[in-house]
C-alpha cells in the first residue's frame, strides 16, 4: 500500500495536463508519434514531435507557476 499523499487533495500548487498522441504515417511503413499537450488551467497547447519538446514546454509553465508563487 502507498504512503504517499494525493495531491489533489493535499496541494493547491498541483498542476493538470491533457496528453494525446496518433500515429503519423510518413512513407515507406515508417511511422512517427505526435502529440499534444494541454495545461487545463489555462488551455495553453502545444503541439510536439519528441519528448524534449514536452518536457521543455511542461517546464517552462512550472517555472511560470513557481515565479508567481515567490
């Protein structure tokens, strides 16, 4: 069994995102994932090719989130 707190319910500072991803056929049988990424408090997107891009955009409202806070 989990210890661990919920932070839905312990934190105000919790932050939700929507994730989808599809298939993008690019020729030859090859294959590329996309996708979409959707902070719900805000309704800000970005569309992204690989994961650098997400992690670079999730960090960058983190970073926004924790500037109002200080």
């Amino acid at each position: 069994m989990s210890t661990q707190k919920d932070p839905d319910t312990t934190s105000t500072h919790s932050q939700l995102f929507t994730l989808r991803f599809w298939p993008e056929d690019q020729g030859d049988g090859h294959l590329d994932w996309r996708g979409k990424v959707q902070h719900v408090g805000t309704g800000e997107v970005r569309y992204f090719r690989d994961w650098l891009m997400l992690k670079a955009f999730i960090e960058g409202l983190l970073q926004e989130e924790r500037s109002k806070r200080s």
